[in-house]
C-alpha cells in the first residue's frame, strides 16, 4: 500500500495519503484540488491546472522514496 506526501504552493506541511495502488499524477492533483476545495478544468494540462491556482510547484513522494515533480 503507497504512502504519499505530497507538497505543492510551498506549504511546509504535505498533505499525506495512502491508495491501494500507485496512484498516477492526475489523481495525486485530483487529491490537492479536493484537499482545496478548488475545481479544475479537465480540457487542461497538469501544468495548466497547477499554474492556474498557484499551486506550483507540486512535489510528491511514494513510500519515503526519490522525489517527484509534476509539472
């Protein structure tokens, strides 16, 4: 079972959750969006979305591992 943490508009806290599965990028921004109360436009990149609500840059972790960007 992945654990995520995951930092995005530079907060000092991750938000932190577990999924049955590897959960792929969209999903973990679904996460932040809903996190946010924030709604995104689905015809839109990932970067469009972060960028749009100042959320950049998002970082993740899975299982304490090597760190990721979506960008």
């Amino acid at each position: 079972m992945p654990f995520y943490k995951v930092w995005y508009s530079n907060k000092s806290e991750p938000l932190e959750f577990s999924s049955a599965s590897r959960v792929p990028d969209a999903q973990i921004l679904e996460r932040v969006f809903a996190h946010e109360n924030l709604t995104a436009d689905a015809a839109s990149t990932l970067g469009q979305r972060i960028a749009a609500n100042n959320l950049g840059p998002v970082r993740y972790t899975e299982d304490e591992g090597e760190p990721y960007t979506i960008e």
